[in-house]
C-alpha cells in the first residue's frame, strides 16, 4: 500500500494515514511520502508509534519517504 501524502496539511495527513493503517494486516508493508518535516514529526512517526508499527525513513531531495509495518 502506498500513501501520497505530499502537499497536503493540518489533520488531512493523519486521518488518511489512521484510515489506512486500520485495513493494514500485520506483516504488510506500508509507504508514505510526504514533503513536510512537520507533518512526518508530529502526525506520521507518533500514530505509527501508536499503533506498533515498525519504520524506516529515507530523505531525496524534496521529499520523505517512510516504509511501515505492523509488528507481528
């Protein structure tokens, strides 16, 4: 599953990414992208902490992409 989140702010991002995470199966991969520093700090990596989700986080140039999965 694959989350576009680039461009978009205030609590569109998070409720996208909690809506998204409530279909994820345990063991199933998820990445995000996004553009913002702010919404990956303070919307994605504490609702993935919140629901037991292990992740990694790469940088290019413009953008953050964040690769996730449950925890089995």
């Amino acid at each position: 599953m694959e989350l576009d989140l680039t461009g978009l702010c205030c609590s569109v991002p998070q409720l996208t990414l909690y809506s998204a995470l409530k279909k994820l199966e345990p063991g199933t991969k998820i990445r995000i992208i996004t553009d913002d520093r702010t919404v990956l700090e303070r919307d994605i990596i504490p609702l993935l902490v919140k629901n037991g989700m292990s992740y990694t986080i790469t940088q290019d140039e413009d953008n953050f992409l964040v690769v996730a999965s449950r925890r089995t």
